[in-house]
C-alpha cells in the first residue's frame, strides 16, 4: 500500500481537515512555450513569404491572365513546396517542445505542490514522487496532445493562406491588398499560438495535480473560479463546491478541462475517520 499523507502525520498536528491552496500553472513556464510557438508561427511566414509570396509577385498579373484554375494549380504547388520545407523542421520541433514543455509543467507542479504541503504540515512529500506509473501515462498523454497542437500550426496556417491567396486572385484584388491578407493569418496563427500554451500549461497542471495529490492521499478539492464576468456559467455553478479527483464534474471535468479554464482547485485534506 502506498505511503499517503495519513502515515505520515503525527496526531499532534492531526486535523480532520486542512484546505490547501491552490496549486497554480507555472507563469514563467507558459511564457516560455508561449514563444517558442511564436518562434515557429513566425519561421511559416518566413517561409510564406520567400517560397510564396515572392514568386506570385513576379509570376503572376494582376489583370487575371491565367485562369483561375491555373492559378489554384500553380499556388498549390508552392504550398506543397512550403510544407515539404517545413515539415522535418515542425516533427523534430514539435518532439523536443512537446517533452519539454511536459517535463517544466511536471517539475511546476511537484516543486509547488511539495512546497505547499511543506508549508501547511511540515512534511516533505518530494521523495515519494515517482516518474513512472499513473504519472508517467499523464505525461505521455500531454506529449502526443501538443505533439499534434505544435504540428497543426503550419497545416493550419498553410490552409488559411491558401483561402486569402485565392480569394483575392479571383476578386482581382491589388497586389498589396492580398499580401496585407496573407501577412494577417501571421497574427490570427500567433493569437492561436498563446492559446495553446495557456490552455495546455492548464491542462497539464490539473492532470498532474490530480495524479500527484491522489498518490499523497489527497482525494478532494474545492472549486475556485477567477471571479469575473469571464467565467463560464457551468463553472460558476461549481464554485465553491468540493469534487473528488476520481469522480469530476460531468459536465465540466475537472478544472482546467475545458479550454481556456482559468479556474483552480483546492486541495483538500480529509483525515476524518482515519487512525
């Protein structure tokens, strides 16, 4: 049976409860994630721009004297040109981000949760932190997710180009208005970029609280939200009440879940019953 925090507290400092507090996200992790995808957001437009835009400037006129079709034909073969110019850079980027980023969410999580709990009861929880088992799942869990997420960005951003590339040749839009349309889906790739950092540093922290709070016999928290007009309604009706790590809410899952969840969760340690 594994050692869990009843063992180990002393009836001294014995309490039938004690509310932690939240185990937060690492800021300075997500900071760090959140630029190294725009580092790569920003290599895609390197690439768009010297593989794309260039050639169109000089291949084609703006009075239309290709068909449409070739046009399509011609934008797709430098499309696929990029994508294949990107894509061993995005696999071995996406690999070495992925671990990493999953490994400084995991070292977030253990230091702060073991500080906490060093904090509240004097005890030191970091030598029963294993790398393997229920951890080690959640882990690779978390890798192939961002593993995808950091892959989708040139397969999304690529198709976004396309579409305004298109669009404007048809229309017979000026020159300048098309690269402006082009130089644009940088932005939306770079807003979506600081979405998947903040939302998966969430998505980590909340399964990697789960795992390690369980393993330490810490099986409740109470719902906190962020207080603000902000919050989804589902997670305004569980504010305040206290969920079991082995049973989330239904609708919502635990906090973190849904994306962009800016809620916490409390631990709570119940030692009501045990001698």
């Amino acid at each position: 049976m594994p050692i869990t925090l009843r063992h180990i507290i002393t009836e001294k400092r014995r309490k039938p409860k004690r509310l932690l507090r939240p185990i937060m996200p690492s800021t300075a992790t997500e900071i760090w994630y959140r630029n190294e995808l725009i580092k790569l957001a920003k290599q895609v437009k390197i690439s768009v721009d010297a593989l794309l835009v260039a050639p169109l400037k000089t291949r084609f006129d703006w009075e239309q004297s290709l068909t449409t079709d070739s046009a399509i034909d011609e934008i797709d073969n430098w499309l696929v040109k990029i994508t294949g110019h990107l894509s061993d850079y995005f696999t071995a980027k996406a690999l070495y981000l992925a671990h990493l980023a999953a490994k400084r969410a995991l070292k977030s999580t253990d230091d702060r949760l073991a500080a906490e709990l060093k904090r509240s009861l004097s005890i030191n929880v970091k030598p029963f932190f294993t790398q393997s088992g229920p951890i080690k799942s959640q882990m690779d869990k978390a890798i192939a997710t961002n593993v995808d997420l950091i892959k989708s960005i040139p397969v999304e951003y690529l198709a976004k180009v396309k579409t305004r590339v298109i669009d404007h040749y048809t229309e017979g839009a000026r020159w300048e208005t098309m690269v402006n349309a082009i130089h644009e889906v940088y932005s939306v790739t770079e807003s979506r970029a600081k979405l998947i950092a903040r939302d998966q540093m969430a998505k980590m922290n909340s399964s990697f609280n789960q795992v390690r709070q369980e393993s330490v016999g810490i099986e409740e928290y109470i719902w906190q939200t962020s207080g603000d007009e902000r919050v989804r309604p589902t997670h305004v009706e569980n504010d305040g009440k206290t969920f079991r790590w082995d049973s989330p809410p239904e609708e919502t899952g635990h906090v973190g879940s849904d994306v962009n969840c800016r809620c916490n969760a409390l631990p709570v340690i119940n030692l009501e019953g045990f001698r």
